[in-house]
C-alpha cells in the first residue's frame, strides 16, 4: 500500500490577468460561491451578472494593475507559489502544492494530480489563519465534494484555524517586533480583511478569531505604544 504524503496549500487566487474580461470571469466565480454571497441563486445571480459586474469590472481591474507585476504576475500567486516551493525543500518527504478557490490551479485540479500520485495522506492548510465560512469552510467544501464523486480517498488532515497556533504567533511577533524597533511608531495598528456582518451576527466565528490572534500578539509583545484592532474591508 502507497505510504505517499501530501501538503496543499490553499488561497484566494486572483484573476488570469489584470483586464477587465480576466477579473470578470474571476468576480463572476468567486461572487457566484454561496459561501461569499449567502442570497438565493435566483435573486443573485441577475444582480451579479446585470449590475455589479458591469458597475465594478473596470474599477477592479485598474486596482489589480496597480500591484501586477509585468514579469511575475499576481502578488498573490507568485507569493503562494514560494510558499509552496520553501515548504517542499523543508519538506522532502512529502508532495507539497498550492491551489485556489477561485483561479487555476483550481482545487479539484491539484486534488486529482495527488490522486494521480497515489499520495495515500493528504494535509490541507488554508493560508487563512482565522476561521470564517466564507474562506477556510469553502475549502472544506470543495474538498468534500471532490472525494463525494471518488470510490477511495487519501486521510485527509484538514486544517480550520490556527489562530493563536504558537509558532504563527512567535513568527508574527518576531516581525512586528523588528518593525517596531527599526520604525519606532506611534502606535501599533492589528488589520484583518473583513467579511459582512450578518456573517458574524449569525454564527461566524471570524471575529472572535481575529480577537485570538490579536490577544496573543499583545501578551507576546508587551508593546508600550498603544494599540488597535481594525478590518480593512467595507463590504
């Protein structure tokens, strides 16, 4: 029996190219997964494809040029990609990939390339340190309906939050420590991208997460400046 190990890592992912057609098809995906729009198909789907795709397309295409680098592409990809690459040379024993939500590689993709491989146990690790359903349980479900389609499947470790995980913390702190003392600012600002609210009011646990995540820093840091909590989103 194929004793082969595995490691996916999973991200957002961003559309094919910084063009209005590229970052159509890529909204159209991403805002089409009722885990990032909670409103019934039949209501949303005129909405997305009549009014906020036509209305926001362009503006978001002007925001990914921005930050779109003409030899390595997607900020998010190229990062995600050398994540991959150092985890798999500290890693030698196991088959590490990346995939994405909503962009290629697609998920279902780098899943049938392990299948391929024979790798009888897979871990995956969404790069979303706290837990919200609409990130982190997405991932869980495309996985979940890949395997439904499949007579056998690998054991899967599936990662859901690590957001006070003690070496995340230590290597967080490190950086904001060495950031403080080479900027000396004059407070210390904790940002985390943001989800709707009726999100939270209705069970999601990303704020209190988040709320995790910025306690340990504090206790780690013992900063003498003063200190906030903020979401970088208005959503």
């Amino acid at each position: 029996m194929s004793d082969k190990k595995g490691v996916l890592l999973v991200n957002l992912g961003s559309p094919a190219a910084p063009t209005a057609k590229a970052v159509k098809v890529y909204l159209s995906q991403l805002l089409s997964d009722h885990r990032m729009v909670s409103l019934p198909s039949y209501l949303w789907q005129p909405l997305l494809h009549l009014f906020f795709l036509p209305l926001h397309t362009a503006k978001f295409a002007r925001r990914y040029r921005q930050v779109w680098d003409d030899q390595l592409g997607s900020p998010l990809h190229y990062y995600t990609k050398r994540q991959a690459m150092l985890l798999q040379a500290v890693l030698p024993d196991y088959t590490v990939r990346y995939a994405t939500s909503y962009s290629s590689p697609s998920i279902n993709s780098v899943l049938s390339e392990f299948e391929h491989e024979r790798i009888s146990s897979l871990t995956v690790i969404p790069l979303y340190p706290e837990y919200s359903t609409m990130t982190v349980g997405a991932i869980h479900t495309a996985i979940e309906h890949f395997y439904a389609q499949r007579q056998t499947m690998p054991d899967l470790h599936l990662v859901s939050d690590y957001s006070d995980f003690e070496p995340y913390i230590t290597a967080l702190a490190t950086k904001i420590r060495n950031a403080v003392k080479r900027i000396k600012p004059d407070c210390v600002l904790f940002s985390y991208h943001d989800i709707p609210k009726h999100y939270a009011d209705t069970g999601d646990p990303y704020k209190a997460r988040c709320n995790r995540t910025t306690s340990a820093l504090l206790r780690r840091l013992n900063l003498i400046m003063p200190c906030f909590q903020s979401y970088q989103s208005q959503f």
